[in-house]
C-alpha cells in the first residue's frame, strides 16, 4: 500500500506516490501504475503547472531550491507535501554526528566504484549510515533517516566531474566476487556487477587488513543505487540485475539494490 506522505528525499526506483493522485514530472518515470524516482534528490509537488482540481506535478530536483522545496499553501493543504530542507535543528545535528562515525562489522555503507577487476572491486566509503544493534547507535539509528542528511553527498558522488585525489583521504574497501550475491557466486562477472563511478550499497563483513575493509552485497536489499550510463545519464532499476537509460533506452548489467 502506498505511503500517506512523500519522502523529503528519494532515490532512483524508490515508489513515490500513485498516478492517480500525482502527474509524473522532470527526474521521476512511470512503472507499475507508480511514480518513481529517476534520480536521487528532494522530493517537488509543484501545484502552478496544473489547473485547480487537477493533479499535481511530482518531480525530484536534483539540488535542493528553497523556493522549490518550500509547501505552497495548496500544498499544506494536500497530505502528499514537500517538507522543508532540513536546517541546523537538533535532528539534524544528531545526524550529523551519526555519520561521523568509523565503519565496523554489520555497519551499512555508502560507497563509490573507485577500480573494477576480476576478481574484486576497489571501493571509497563515503557515507556510514549506521553500526550493529548493539554498538549503542540503536537509539539514534531508530530516531533518523538515512535520506535525511546525505544528499549534498550522493549528488555529489554521482558527479564524474567531482571525482578527484579526494579519494585518498577516504576509506578503502573490497568487495571480493565471492561477495557479491548469494547464488551462483562461481559465475559471477564482476564487470556487469559494477561500473566505476557506481553507487552501491553494501555492509562491512570484515575490518580487514590496515588498507582496506571487506563489504558485502549478497542481500536483496544491497547492491547498486546510483549508476550511469555509457551515455552519462542517470539510470533507473528494472530489475536486480539490470539499470536502464531513460534516454536511450539501453539497458546495463548491474548487481541492483532492492529500492525502497
């Protein structure tokens, strides 16, 4: 059943609202009778473009605009709304700080393709979004989103231009072929499970060595969220071992992340 309120933010394939309540707008696509995210970004219901009683448009921005992210009185009045960017509040800080922590066995990661071999891939972790059960971050990471505070990062990340020496100052990881899915791992092709520049999703198995930790991607729910194209265009999921061009329509093999 679909959510009564939209995320602030939203990542590409996660489901936003229905089409019969939204019109689909700029950085979202139709599946399923479901708008969904075509890019990772803040959530606009944009209510000028359409004629009162009509829908309005649900699109994902790509930077947040305080004129755009900002409900318009019609849109208090609709249950679908865009929430504000988040400011120095004390959620926010408590987030911040949440990220601000060193990755340890069971933490869920953020990272960026940074080398693709045959038999492993080179990641950078750029995001730690949270550790064990029994790290003492449960609290907090019952108390904030994920989404919340990471999207200067993501979009950041996702950004070939921004690719840098940064990556030095990072944290390695590995995620070895044998890691990667958990069926039929001796046929694994480790170039159609990442691309460098991927975003992926993945959790520390292992601290590792003093160069790198170990990740893993064997769950539905981990794998690649943000990729591009050949083409250099954002893709979606069709599938957990597909991402598609929106623009040309070229499909490209990836190990995909469940969406939300």
């Amino acid at each position: 059943m679909m959510a009564t309120s939209l995320p602030k933010l939203a990542v590409p394939g996660q489901p936003l609202a229905p089409v019969s309540s939204h019109l689909s707008g700029p950085g979202t696509h139709i599946h399923g009778g479901v708008i969904c995210a075509s890019i990772t970004g803040p959530v606009i219901v944009d209510s000028s473009q359409s004629k009162p009683k009509l829908k309005s448009v649900l699109s994902v921005s790509r930077t947040y605009s305080n004129r755009n992210t900002a409900p318009t009185n019609s849109e208090n009045n609709n249950n679908l709304n865009v929430m504000p960017t988040p400011t120095t509040t004390p959620t926010a800080a408590k987030a911040k700080l949440r990220y601000n922590t060193l990755p340890v066995v069971d933490s869920m990661v953020l990272t960026r393709v940074t080398r693709v071999q045959k038999r492993q891939a080179t990641v950078s972790i750029l995001v730690v979004l949270g550790g064990t059960v029994g790290s003492g971050n449960q609290d907090l990471a019952m108390s904030t989103s994920p989404n919340d505070n990471i999207t200067s990062i993501l979009t950041s990340a996702a950004d070939p231009e921004n690719h840098s020496s940064s990556e030095e100052l990072r944290f390695q990881a590995l995620i070895r072929k044998e890691d990667v899915r958990a069926v039929e791992k001796d046929r694994v092709v480790m170039e159609d499970m990442f691309r460098v520049g991927d975003i992926v999703r993945g959790t520390v198995i292992s601290l590792g060595d003093q160069s790198f930790y170990y990740l893993t991607t064997a769950r539905n729910d981990l794998g690649v969220v943000m990729a591009r194209s050949e083409a250099g265009n954002m893709m979606f999921p069709v599938s957990w071992r597909e991402m598609r061009d929106p623009v040309t329509g070229a499909g490209e093999s990836r190990k995909v992340a469940r969406p939300f």
